[in-house]
C-alpha cells in the first residue's frame, strides 16, 4: 500500500573512474540529459521535489535528496532518467535532525 505523505529520502548513486561521464561518452550523454529527465518525470513518480543534488566527484558519488512518496517510485524514477544505467543506486529514508531530537524530547 502506498502512503499520500510525503518523506525524505537520501539516493545515493555510485560509479567506476570507467563508467564516470568524465571519463565515458555514453556515461557523459546520459548524464547531460538527466536534469532535464528528472523535471519532466518528478510528478508521474510522485516526487514532490528535489531537495538538493550533490556529487563527489572523486568519489564518484552522488548524494540526491528527494521528498517522495515511497521508495519504490524513486527507483523507477531513477531507471526512467536514466540514473540507474551506470551506477549503483541505494535509497535511504532520512529525518530532519530536529525532528528526531524532538521525538528523544517527548
């Protein structure tokens, strides 16, 4: 059953120095079209919004914060856009810190 509430959830999103859109043309040609994919998809997969979008690029690893419905919508969000061709993709439900401090408080 999928929740009507909105949550926070961290996607963190890892690729090989062989596979980085620096290094790699396909990488590099989806890449290029990701931004404009996630806007024009972000409301059929119940994505309210992107709270911020990292990259660690030595790492190769991005850090993507969403407000979604559910986790499962933001994994075919990610395979849609095309986030999931080249890395590896983990979704993590997060809390704002002062909402956790408040739930210790009660």
């Amino acid at each position: 059953m999928k929740s009507n509430k909105y949550s926070l959830f961290g996607v963190f999103a890892v690729h090989n120095p062989e596979t980085c859109p620096l290094n790699n043309e396909e990488s590099k040609k989806i890449f290029k079209e990701i931004k404009n994919k996630i806007k024009t998809n972000i409301s059929r997969f119940n994505v309210k919004r992107v709270v911020a979008f990292y990259m660690s690029v030595l790492e190769h690893e991005w850090i993507i914060i969403l407000e979604a419905k559910n986790a499962h919508d933001i994994e075919e969000l990610s395979i849609a856009v095309g986030i999931s061709s080249f890395n590896t993709v983990k979704i993590v439900p997060l809390r704002y810190f002062d909402d956790v401090f408040k739930k210790l408080e009660s």
